[in-house]
C-alpha cells in the first residue's frame, strides 16, 4: 500500500520496485535492502480522491526472498477505529532518504 500521488497507474507500478530494510541502524550504518518487483496485473486497485494505491508484490528469486517475512497488517472494514484528533505515527522515506518515523504532532 502507497499513495495515488506515488503510483498513479498499473504503468508506474511495472517501472517500480518496492524496498524493504531501506534503514540507518543503531550505528548509522545502512542494514542491507532488498527489493522486490511489483506485479500490478495480478493486483492493482488505487483511488486519486483517497490518495491510495494498492499493489501486489512478487518474491524476490534472486535472493529467494518473500515479503511476507516482512509481516503485515490486516485492513478493517469497519468505520470508527481511527477517530479525528487521533496521534499517529508516520513511517516514511521522505524525499527517497532511508526510512525516517514521525510520531509527534501527526493528528488524524
């Protein structure tokens, strides 16, 4: 799952990869990434008005490597989990930069 503003098109996701372990440890050395390609033919379903895309991932043969190792969270159907107001907290890679974690002052 990303944003619509990131891949906007079945197109943008075939000419992407998705990395994972994009990261700056403890010692501020870089852990080793991994990437994997996305198959948006097998899954591809995004909303510009939402701002999100959702697509599938393939395992990375070269490494012999599943996303799944990564974990994952389930999507609720239900309304009312997340209320306005609500802190979060952001996990991104702002401006391409190894992954950073924003959990100040980010309300719903």
């Amino acid at each position: 799952m990303t944003n619509n503003h990131v891949l906007e098109s079945p197109a943008d996701a075939r000419y992407s990869v998705f990395e994972l372990d994009y990261e700056i440890d403890l010692n501020k050395d870089f852990l080793p990434k991994i990437e994997f390609t996305l198959d948006p033919d097998r899954f591809f379903l995004t909303d510009e008005r939402l701002d999100f895309t959702l697509v599938a991932v393939s395992a990375n043969t070269d490494k012999n490597r599943e996303p799944g190792e990564w974990g994952w969270h389930h999507l609720a159907e239900r309304d009312g989990l997340i209320a306005p107001d609500e802190f979060v907290s952001i996990i991104q890679h702002p401006q391409g930069e190894p992954k950073q974690i924003a959990m100040r002052e980010n309300k719903v």
